[in-house]
C-alpha cells in the first residue's frame, strides 16, 4: 500500500476480536447444552442397544448411587473378555439407560455434557490483529470433540457437530464487529 495515495484504512481494536470470540464460545456452549448443533438441529439421540465397557473405566465415571441405580434393575453384567482376560462390563438399554439412571433429567437432553470436561475447556486460545483461535486447553479434549464432529462417536460413529454457529448468530457478531470497526479517512496528497 501507498500511503500517501490510500483514502482511508480499517482498524479493529484486538479486544474487539477476543470479545467476538467469547461470544462465539458462549453461543456454541449455549447451543450445545441446549441439545442443538451448529445448525441449530437437534442432536442424534442416544443409543439404546446394549453396550460394554472396561469394569476399570465404568468404576472411575460413575459413583456409588449411579452403580445402584443401574444395578437395581439388572442392567448391568460383568464378564470376563476371551481375548484379553479383563474383566468388562455389558449395560443393557444402552447410553441411554446408562445416562437416566444417573440423572433422568439430564437424559432428555443430549448435549455432551456427561463429565462436562470438554464443554468446560473451549476457550479462546490466540487473538491476533484480524483473527481468533478458538479451540481446547488440552489435547485429550480436542480428540474428544473430533470425535464428536468428525469421526463418530461411539459404536455407531454419531456426528454431532457442535463447532460452529447457526447464522443467525454468526450475524450478531458480525454485527457487533462492524460497529466496532474504527474507519480513518486521509486527506490526498501530491
């Protein structure tokens, strides 16, 4: 650019930037939690067909009331795996019995939210002078969400894509980036 012949030049402060990324996180987690995906679908119910794992991992996510609650109706069948020796777990009714019977309420809803850990690490993670990152604090929980989003989760491989915003959102910050957006006209000089 010349900046003796250059009319005028856009200027968009940097906390103008974090603000609009802050918003994008707090629509996407407002989504989410609200069931919806990035099109503002509702998410891919959950599975309802028996499923099994680690005796190990299904001790260390749910407590003592979880346990009982599932186990009061026999859904639940400890087995020894051929092929490695260890000891697993089948649960009838699938996720979704397994998640009503930690909290019936929170059931209704799918929205990712079991441990909440990964909802809880989206952040704005780089601001630059005319852009942001948003992504997770750890990698554990960015490999959770590609599941979700690009892989399938589960054994029947579920999409639910939860990065990203409906348009209606995308022209609130849109909007709100305009209003902010500092235009300086110069004056023509030989």
């Amino acid at each position: 650019m010349n900046k003796s012949t250059d009319l005028f030049s856009f200027n968009l402060d940097k906390r103008v930037i974090k603000s609009a990324a802050l918003q994008a996180v707090a629509f996407i987690l407002q989504n989410t939690y609200s069931g919806k995906d990035k099109d503002n679908k509702p998410f891919v119910g959950y599975g309802t067909k028996t499923f099994a794992m680690p005796l190990a991992a299904f001790f260390s996510i749910t407590g003592k009331k979880h346990r009982a609650n599932l186990n009061k109706e026999g859904d639940l069948q400890i087995f020894t795996s051929k092929k490695s020796g260890k000891r697993w777990i089948a649960i009838e009714g699938g996720y979704k019995n397994f998640k009503e019977k930690w909290s019936f309420k929170k059931a209704q809803t799918v929205n990712l939210s079991f441990s909440g850990q990964m909802l809880k690490e989206l952040q704005v993670m780089e601001v630059g002078d005319s852009f942001a990152y948003i992504g997770f604090k750890s990698k554990e929980m960015a490999e959770r969400a590609s599941y979700h989003v690009f892989q399938g989760a589960g054994k029947r491989r579920v999409i639910r894509n939860f990065l990203g915003l409906p348009s209606i959102q995308q022209d609130k910050i849109a909007e709100y980036i305009a209003k902010n957006i500092k235009l300086e006209f110069r004056g023509l000089s030989n």
